[in-house]
C-alpha cells in the first residue's frame, strides 16, 4: 500500500468570545500534539481581518512551533502572495526551514478574504495576476537565480537570497485551489502541489478530477509534471467512539460558527445539515470505521490523492476535540499507512497455526516435569501454561 499522508490545517477558526491570547496558545498546542502523534504536516494561515482567522504571521508562530516539534512539517497554508513582496515571501520560508532543520513548507494563493485586499487597497481583480507574478519570482528566488523583475507592484534588481533551502531537495510547495481552475493552472505551469479546500464543500469532489486534468494538461504545455502524492485535500474530521456521539459533541459548535462568522461576517448562507455534509462526505463524522471508509470513497472519487488534511475547527470542546485526534491516529492513520498490516498478518498466521502448537506444549511441559524428578499431574491443562 503506498503510504499516505495526514496533516492538519489551522485557519485558524476562533469564536471572537474566546481570549485570543490563549486561542492562539492552543494552536500552538494543536500543532505539537499533531507532531506526537504522527501526523506529517501543519498548515497555519494568514489572515488580516474578521477576528475570527486572527494569525496575521504564519511564519512567526511556525518558528515558535519548530521550537516545540520533532519531525512533523510545517508550511503557511497559505501566504498571501499579493500583499508581499515576493523577496521577503522567499527570505521568510528560507528561514523557517533552518529554524525548523528543513521542514519547512511553502502554500501560496491570492489572498481568501476581500476585507483582507480592501484595507491595502489591493482590488480584487488583481489578486490571482500578482500572485502568478510572484509565484514565478519566488520560484526562482527559491532555486538560487539571481532575478530581476518589475510589474505594476514590485521590482526585483538583481536579487538572490543570501541562503537557501536547509535540504538539498529544496522547500515543498503547494497552491490553494478552491472552485475556479487557476491553482491548478499555477500547479501545472511550474509542477508543484495542490491544497484543494474545496474538497470540504458539498459536491466540491465531483468535479476534482476534471481539476487535477486541468494541472496535468498545463504541466503537460509547460514541460512539467504533476504528481498526485503532493496533492492535498483539505476538509473538516471529529472522530468519537460512533457516529451518533461525534454528531452530538460537535453540532452545536458547527452551528454557533454558522450563525456567528460564516453567515454574517463572510455572508455564506447555505442550509445544509451536518447529516447532507457526511452524505457528502464533505466533512469526516463518525467513529473510526466511518471515516476510513469516507476517505476510501474520496480516494475513488477523486481518482487518488497523496494526503489528508483536517481543517481545525472549535465544533467539540477540548477534551472531545484531543479525543478526536487521538483516534484518528490510533486507528484511521495506522489503515492507511500499512502499519497494521504485518501485526494482523502475525496474529492471524498464530491463529492459523495454534491446533499444531498443542501437542508441542505438551512436550514441554511434560518434559518440564520429568527434568524435575516428577509425575506429570493427571488432569493438567495444558492450555493454561505458555
């Protein structure tokens, strides 16, 4: 089975009741329990507004995060390329992997919230163009070029980075695409990997195929490729001991978010149950069966995808939330990674093999009595004794 991947991905998603301050402490938790229990990567976001997606410096609370982890790897998911220029996107994710002994990530997209763009005076239109310009210039900032450049909104002369990447192969890197083709676009010109969050919308997997097509047709243009083991799909996950109790800890939750941020403050007004979103699978609610299944279906629905991302959410409280964690890799991860297969494969061949074993035992202990100068005892039951 090849191995596949899981990660978490922090927007983060906060009540504005809650203490920032320690809203933020539990992030940093989140992220070195991920590492703990083997998780391979966390993203972490950048936001300016709302009040809710509050880090406004991924690469800031990464660096503190790279203090508190061993192995797992950690990328903003995503830096908003257009409000930066593209020399300090490269000098910040080039630190990072020295801070964090290479592993570091790098996820880039235009920018999801217009009351971000708004405040800088960044009109909309011209996100997705300026972060295709400053992808391009990272890219090769990235590869040790020296580049020069100038658009409407920023100019290289001669620039290079006075260091690069901590590992010779360099810095993963992924695009966000959500409902309109351009990351795939951005994927496929320059061969890097895919963050699909629109793998957590209703129907948002029916058409991932026809998307990943979309990468694979560019790449094919530009002379690259494109790997489905870098392609990441990214929606919410609770795990409880069944299905019934993992809907009754978080339903509450998911609706106070719904009422309080994603309707008013986002304007999404959609009606959907969390029952239509698990039909869906759309999010991942049940007991560890469930949501192995689930991810067996989206892996034939999308025709195959490299890694899991669970998008961290407040729905359950705190205990039932690390619950959920710890199930998910103790018994979801381990399936999907073939750790439990040479255990099974030993248990059933003693299975298998245990008539055989009886008169072996009975050797033994026979044999245990009379090396002792005794009579082995009528009656004795051989099955008690190893």
């Amino acid at each position: 089975m090849r191995r596949m991947k899981f990660g978490v991905f922090i927007a983060p998603f906060h009540s504005t009741k809650d203490s920032p301050t320690l809203s933020m402490r539990r992030d940093l938790e989140l992220i070195q329990n991920c590492d703990y229990l083997g998780f391979d990567e966390a993203w972490l976001g950048e936001h300016h507004s709302t009040g809710v997606e509050r880090i406004a410096d991924p690469f800031m609370v990464l660096a503190i995060a790279a203090q508190t982890t061993q192995r797992i790897l950690l990328g903003p998911g995503v830096s908003s390329l257009p409000y930066h220029h593209p020399l300090m996107v490269a000098d910040r994710v080039v630190l990072l992997d020295h801070l964090s002994r290479g592993r570091a990530m790098l996820g880039v997209g235009p920018g999801a919230l217009v009351s971000d763009a708004d405040m800088m005076g960044i009109e909309p239109a011209t996100q997705r163009p300026r972060m295709l310009e400053a992808l391009d210039a990272i890219l090769k900032l990235l590869n040790g070029e020296v580049v020069s450049a100038k658009t409407d909104w920023f100019e290289l002369r001669e620039a290079q980075l006075a260091l690069l990447a901590y590992n010779e192969a360099g810095i993963p890197t992924a695009v966000a695409s959500t409902t309109s083709p351009s990351g795939m676009v951005a994927a496929g010109q320059h061969g890097l990997g895919v963050l699909s969050l629109s793998a957590g919308f209703i129907g948002g997997k029916k058409n991932m195929q026809e998307q990943w097509a979309i990468a694979e047709k560019t790449a094919a243009e530009f002379g690259t490729s494109v790997n489905r083991d870098s392609w990441r799909m990214v929606l919410r996950a609770h795990v409880a001991d069944d299905r019934e109790q993992a809907i009754a800890q978080i339903k509450e939750g998911r609706l106070t978010e719904r009422r309080e941020y994603f309707k008013p403050v986002l304007g999404l007004d959609n009606d959907y149950s969390i029952e239509d979103e698990i039909e869906d699978d759309s999010v991942l609610v049940g007991g560890p069966d469930d949501i192995i299944a689930a991810i067996e279906r989206m892996q034939e629905t999308t025709g195959g995808f490299g890694t899991l991302l669970i998008m961290a959410h407040d729905w359950a409280n705190a205990s039932n939330t690390r619950n959920s964690y710890e199930l998910f890799a103790r018994y979801v991860i381990p399936h999907f990674q073939g750790a439990l297969d040479a255990p099974r494969r030993s248990a059933a061949t003693v299975t298998e093999k245990r008539p055989s074993y009886t008169p072996l035992t009975q050797a033994a202990l026979s044999r245990a009595f009379t090396d002792a100068g005794r009579d082995v005892p009528e009656g004795l039951n051989l099955n008690s004794f190893r």
